[in-house]
C-alpha cells in the first residue's frame, strides 16, 4: 500500500509545500532530496498552464479523459498536474489556474484514498 | 439557555459547492416521478470530489475571511455523515492541508443533518471557555439517496466552515444558542447500509417541523425578541417548501428567507445546508442585522443560534469567494453520468 511513501509526500500534496534556499532564495518545488539547508515554504497555488495533454485511457486508479498540465506555478517552478473542473476543450496555453486539493487515487475499499494538488481555472478573475 | 463565559463570534466563514448540478426533470424522467418536484436541481460532486475536499476548500476560504494563520487554530471539527472512511478521521487530513499545528484537536461530528452546527456549538464552549483562541467547526456532506427514492431528487452535496473566536474579532457576534433532542426515527441509516431510509411523511410533522419550531421559539422567548427583530433567518433546507413553511410557521416572511434559501438551485447539502444558508446571508448582510439560524437533524434534533453582523463583515467578505460564486458555476449532467459517478451501478 506503500503508506510511508504517502505520508512522506504530504506537505507537498497537501499544501504545496516547496522549499526556499536561505542565501540564493531559489524557490524549489517538490523539495529537494537532500533538503538540509533549504527551508520549507507553502506556495500560493497560483499559476499558469504552460502546456497540456489529454490522458484518454489512464492507468489504473486514475479517471479517463484527465487533462495533464505543466503549471508554471508564480514563484517560478513548473509542475505537472492534473486539471480539474474544466473540459478539455475550454483549456488554453497561459490559462491562469489555482491549486485545489482533490482525491488524486483511490486505492480500493483495503486502501488509502490518496489527496493531493489539482489545478482549476480561477474560481473569481484576479 | 447555555451561555459560554466568554462572548464569541464567526470570524471567518467559507462556503463550498461543486460545478455539477442534475436537475429534478432528469431524475423524473428515469423514474417517472412526475412534475411535482422538490427542488429545481442538486449539486453533485465530481469523481475527485468528496467530503475531505470540500471541506477543505470551504475551511481556507474561512481562514482567508478571518485573516488568522491556521496555525491559530486550536480545533478542526468536521459534522458529516458521508465522512470517506469509517474509521481515519476527515479531520485530520483537513487540518494537514489547511496547515494547522500539531497542537490541535480534530474530530468528527455525527448528527444527521446537524452534525455541522454540533461542532459549532462545541466550539462555542471551547472559545467561550478560554480554552482555546479559535475552532474550526464544518459541515460537509456528499449526500446518497436509493435510486428513485424521493430523497435522490435532493440528496446534494456541499461543505460550509466557520471559525469561531473571541466576539471582538467578530464579523457577526454569537448571542445566544440552544438545543433540542428527541428521539424521533425520521430517518436513519444501519451500518454497512448504503442508503439510507426515511418515514416518509412521518419526517415532516413530528420531525423536522416539531424541533425546528420547538428551538426557534424557545430561542426567542429566552432572548425576549420577535420573528421582526432580524432581518435574515436561515432554516435546514431538505428541500424548497419546508424552510419556507418553518418559517410562516414561527411568524418570519419570505424576505427574512431569501437569501439563506439556496435548496431549490442546490438541493439538501444534508450538514452543510443550514451552514451554506448563514454564509449566503453573510454574503449580503450589514452591519447590525440580526440574523437567527435553526439546523436540523434527523434522529432528531435541531440547534438554534441568534447572531448580529459586525462592522468588520463587509471588507472581510471579499477576501474570499461569495456563494454565489459557486452557484453560478454550473456544469448541468445526465442521470447515466450522474449514476457512473455517484456509484451506482453494479459492476461485476
């Protein structure tokens, strides 16, 4: 069921949570493997999509017709993650999104529901 | 009528609903359920949707309202009975991504209906106490009813939070509250069922009409005040009539209702209908309006709650979404989409 591994990653999951050098204030997202000298920092979750791709038959635990996006998120990193509430036609380069926590997986009535970062376009304009 | 030692407050509140709405036509057109509908459409949770979710939105938009760190949060108290697990509390996974502390309390509430307003009156006693500075109280609800039962024309979903704290940090005051509780079988589901079943008519009169009633004139005649004295009332919501029915019965007017009334466009959001109803009406309330709140749960029960706007609600609303924000939002689906995302059909 790998529960240590979910847990481990849910600070990122949850709150998007990256990591800032103290001396050069590069923002790093998800955190570095050997994150000793960088501090954790929260993201806003604001973000743009810089590409897109439709996942018509995804893999187990996954839904069908997923929208996979990168998101250039406002402190500078780009992630990939899956839209949400939209249609992949409504989709656009440069669309501003914003982070919601969604159900990313389920893994059956013995395992874990798995939550994490989605990205949605804005609820209210900026 | 229980009175904390201490004056509290909402100071921050957040509402949740998700883009998906079935209209009633829809579901009477596969179960022949003629014209005479409850509501016009419901909301229904998209396929990553659920309970932990929503009340997770709801619950940041609360915080950005009262402009409090969650760290500040002594409590996270989620009312639901459509929680995702049976045992792993909603509230834990809720405080994690809000960024609360390690020193915090989260549980989850269960009272049908009004699993929501029990943690808000828990967390009344715990801010009113000084023990803690500031609670989180939920309801959030992604609703089941049998297929063509007359609970799946409303069975909806929903989630609404409130942060309680100290009334001078208010953006509407808590006056006063009170309970009432009997045991009435309107509605109730049995363990490992899937849906739940009700009485019927038998969840109108002695139900929901009797407790409701039975709160919001104690309520009143304890705080010594008239159905005039406020400008808005929020009522659990079930379905379009009763709330409005609720109300003549207890001498309020359709305009008191208004705003709070969101059943008809959203359907019964079960633990977050009367929490939604209050963060509609905050959304247009001004400073000095009275605004009383009566919840509602089968089992049965119902809490009642008398409130007064501050001068510190109209900047603070805008710092997060309005509801109707959500309610214009809205992405209409069939009875077969609806069927395959609300688990309704039997594979294998």
């Amino acid at each position: 069921m790998q529960l240590a591994k979910h847990w481990r990653l849910k600070g990122s999951r949850y709150r998007l949570e990256g990591a800032r050098h103290p001396h050069t204030g590069a923002i790093c997202f998800p955190r570095p493997a050997d994150a000793a000298e960088w501090e954790a920092v929260p993201l806003s979750g604001q973000g743009v999509v810089e590409s897109f791709a439709a996942a018509g038959k995804a893999a187990d635990g996954f839904a069908d017709d997923a929208v996979m996006a990168l998101v250039r998120l406002a402190e500078g990193p780009i992630i990939t993650a899956q839209l949400t509430d939209v249609a992949l036609d409504e989709v656009k380069i440069d669309m501003p999104v914003e982070m919601v926590t969604r159900k990313l997986r389920d893994l059956g009535p013995e395992g874990l529901i798995v939550y994490g970062y989605k990205f949605r376009p804005l609820l209210v304009e900026r | 009528m229980p009175k904390p030692t201490l004056a509290t407050g909402i100071v921050g509140y957040g509402a949740y609903v998700p883009r998906f709405r079935i209209t009633a036509a829809e579901i009477s057109r596969i179960w022949n359920g003629g014209s005479l509908l409850p509501i016009t459409e419901k909301s229904v949770p998209g396929i990553d949707e659920d309970t932990i979710t929503m009340a997770i939105e709801a619950g940041r938009h609360a915080l950005a309202r009262a402009a409090v760190p969650a760290t500040e949060l002594g409590a996270v108290w989620i009312g639901s009975e459509s929680h995702p697990y049976a045992v792993k509390p909603s509230g834990t996974i809720v405080a994690e991504a809000l960024g609360c502390g390690l020193e915090i309390s989260a549980a989850d509430w269960e009272f049908a209906c009004k699993a929501g307003t029990e943690a808000l009156t828990a967390s009344m006693g715990m801010v009113g106490s000084g023990m803690l500075a500031y609670a989180m109280a939920i309801g959030a609800d992604t609703a089941q009813g049998r297929p063509g039962d007359a609970l799946e024309y409303t069975a909806a979903a929903g989630a609404a939070a409130l942060i309680v704290g100290p009334a001078d940090q208010a953006l509407a005051t808590l006056d006063a509250t009170l309970s009432v509780v009997t045991d009435t079988p309107d509605f109730f589901r049995r363990a490992e069922q899937t849906y739940p079943v009700h009485g019927n008519r038998f969840t109108g009169t002695p139900a929901y009409f009797a407790h409701i009633t039975n709160a919001g004139r104690r309520l009143l005649a304890q705080l010594g005040a008239e159905p005039g004295d406020f400008r808005y009332v929020v009522f659990h919501q079930p379905n379009a009539k009763f709330p409005q029915t609720v109300g003549k019965q207890l001498g309020f007017g359709p305009e008191q209702i208004a705003p709070g009334l969101l059943a008809p466009r959203i359907g019964n959001t079960y633990s977050a209908a009367a929490l939604l109803g209050l963060c509609a009406t905050l959304d247009v309330a001004e400073p000095g309006d009275r605004i009383m709140v009566v919840s509602y749960g089968s089992g049965a029960g119902a809490d009642a709650y008398a409130l007064t706007v501050t001068d510190r609600l109209p900047a603070a609303r805008e710092r997060a979404p309005l509801t109707t924000a959500y309610l214009e939002r809205r992405v209409e689906v069939d009875y077969a989409t609806y069927a395959k995302w609300r688990g309704k059909l039997v594979q294998g």
